[in-house]
C-alpha cells in the first residue's frame, strides 16, 4: 500500500490561484509501452471532468501521473496551482486525495479500524471528527464496526471513497467510483459527488458509464491513448453530428420539398423514420431554434402536426463514433 507520511498535520491549505489542473503534452511511457501521450487539457476549480476511454486507453495511469504516484516521461502539468514535480509530491498530496480503482482496505479491521488506520498514515487532525464525517458521507455510520472482509464489493466502495474524504481534499480523483455498483449505490455515490460539487470541490473521475459522465459531468475528455476530443457532453454531440429534426405528420405530405426546401435553417430533408401512424421526415437543420417555422410550415400546407422534435444523440453515440473511428484507422 502506498504510504503518505509526509502529509502534515495541519489542515488542507487554501486554494492556489488559476485552474485546478492544467497538463500539457504529458506523456506516459512504460519501456516500449506508451500508456499515454501528448495530452493537453485544463480543469478548472469546481468542475465535475470526466475522462471516457475504452480498456487500456491510459485514463488510470494519467490519474496515477497526476496524483503523484507516477513520474510522467515527458510534458508538464501543474496540480492545485503546483507544478508536477518530484519536490512538489508532498504539498500537492496535502490538497488531493486519490481513489484507486480498487479501494486497497486492511479486510481484517474494521471500517472504522481502516479508516483510523489511514488518518494516521496522513497525520490528520481530529480524527474522530473526520472519520464520522467521512462515514456519513457515505452513508456507512451504521457500519463502522463492521470487518471489510464482511462488507459486499459496493460497500467496500463507499469505504474507499470515505477514505478518499477523509483529508478534505480540493481536488479529488476517482478512478472509476461506481464500477461494480448496482443502480441505487451508483445513485448513491453520483449524489455524494453532487453534494462535493456544491462544497466547491474539484472532482477528476474515469468511468465507463457514458450515462453516468453524461449526468454529472461538466466536461468530458474522450481519450485513447491520445486525447480523442474534450467539452461538455452538449457541444460534443454538435460538434461530431449534423443537427436535424424529426417531423411527423397524421398523413403524408402532398409536396413535401414545397413545405421544407426553402425555409430559412433548413439545409435538407428526407424521408425518416416514425413510431406508429403517420409520415415521417428528417429535416437537415442550423439549429434547433428552426423548429417554429417548421410548425407552421406544416400547419400552413394543412397537414396535422404529430411531432416535431431534434433527433437526440447521446454521448455514446459521440464516444461510439469516435472509438470506432480509431478502431477503422488502426485496421486500414
Ligand atoms: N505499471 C505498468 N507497467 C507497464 N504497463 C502499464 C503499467 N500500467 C499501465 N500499463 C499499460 O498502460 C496502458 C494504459 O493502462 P491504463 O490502466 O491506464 O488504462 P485504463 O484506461 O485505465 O484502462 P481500463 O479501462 O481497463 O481501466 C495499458 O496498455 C497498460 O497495460
Ligand atoms: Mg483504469
């Protein structure tokens, strides 16, 4: 288990100025392996950031580079307002907190017993008053006592996380926080990392759950071993797909290039699909604010409107598209 006895016992230092994180062209390498490279982005203070990427993309070795347990091989970061380097480690410990993807707990002692255990490995203050804050947390008070070998692996998780709370970190990194979690303890842990968003803490996580980064993350960066794409969940999906609108109406339309091809945002159209009766179209559009004179183009040709809405893409369509898109290039 990795030690972190230089921590000091005075509580976390205030923020530094500027972002929380900023990483410029770091690259990880081990031997002829290339974990990552040329990375590029910025976090700024309070953000939700997620990192997406498919097994092996590099998302836990760059937590691990900028959490200070690995030396990068090239570029520059800086973490909590402090450059990345071997005699920063211990002041930027003191203002992050890690969680690995596997929460690393003695199984014999208990909740409690671990989580003293680690308070003292990171020479806090009041620990008592740290554990209990941490354990409500997560919603273990009742568990404290309990040996982790007899918790079940979402619990462990919640310990893991608790542990991760204990130093009041600004910044805290989670890789992979609900894997394994049934639907209710990954509500149960997105609802924790609401409640730190709204304390102004600063939330790095890795996941494989595009739902879950698409709910609570501000920005999501794309990564496979290079940094596909970054931004939030919102301007991805309009930066990788044409925005269109879907159109129903009770019967065919007689001329439907008279009601569509002219009006103003609308750059095409053709025949689409539709649940149930009716005729459906998908119009080609600039924006989605095209949608009332579409209405009224319809109405005016004197067809009932049943529907009129923007085809939705979600973000595993952008993370699909792009994953593939490297999959194609890598068998060309
Ligand atoms: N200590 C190490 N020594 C050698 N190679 C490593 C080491 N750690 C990671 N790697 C390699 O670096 C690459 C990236 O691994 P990493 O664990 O960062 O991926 P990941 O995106 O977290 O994947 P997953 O979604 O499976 O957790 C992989 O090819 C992995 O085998
Ligand atoms: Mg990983």
């Amino acid at each position: 288990m990795k030690a972190r006895r230089d921590s000091a016992a005075t509580p976390a230092p205030a923020p530094l100025g500027g972002p929380a994180v900023v990483v410029d062209g770091l690259t990880k390498r081990f031997g002829e392996r290339t974990a990552f490279t040329d990375v590029t982005f910025g976090v700024d203070h309070g953000e939700v950031f997620g990192f997406l990427g498919p097994n092996g993309a590099g998302k836990t070795t760059i937590v691990r580079t900028l959490g200070t347990l690995l030396a990068p091989t090239a570029g520059s970061a800086t973490v909590a307002g402090l450059p990345l380097n071997a005699a920063n480690g211990v002041e930027i410990r003191r203002r992050i907190a890690v969680m690995p993807e596997s929460p690393g707990l003695y199984q014999r002692l208990s909740v409690a017993e671990n989580l003293s255990f680690f308070a003292g490995l990171y020479e806090l203050d009041d620990r008592r008053g740290r554990i209990e804050r941490a354990l409500r947390a997560v919603n273990l008070l009742d568990r404290a006592d309990d040996p982790c070998r007899s918790l079940s692996k979402g619990l462990r998780q919640r310990v893991g996380l608790a542990r991760a709370l204990l130093s009041d970190p600004q910044i805290l990194f989670l890789d992979e926080p609900t894997s394994g979690l049934d639907p209710l303890a990954a509500r149960d842990v997105h609802g924790l990392i609401d409640g730190l968003r709204h304390r102004g803490v600063t939330i790095f996580l890795t996941t494989h759950r595009l739902a879950e980064a698409e709910a609570l993350c501000d920005r999501v960066g794309i990564m496979n071993t290079t940094l596909r794409t970054i931004g939030r969940p919102d301007e991805l999906r309009e930066r990788l797909f044409a925005q269109t609108l879907q159109v129903t109406t009770r019967a065919p339309l007689a001329e439907p290039d008279r009601v569509f091809a002219g009006l103003p945002g609308v750059e095409g159209w053709h025949p689409g699909t539709h649940d149930g009766d009716g005729a459906g179209y998908l119009l080609a559009v600039t924006g989605p604010d095209v949608a009332p004179a579409v209405a009224r183009a319809v109405v005016t040709a004197g067809a009932d409107l049943l529907v009129l809405s923007p085809s939705r893409h979600s973000l595993e369509d952008v993370y699909l598209q792009l994953i593939d898109e490297d999959v194609e290039a890598r068998t060309r």
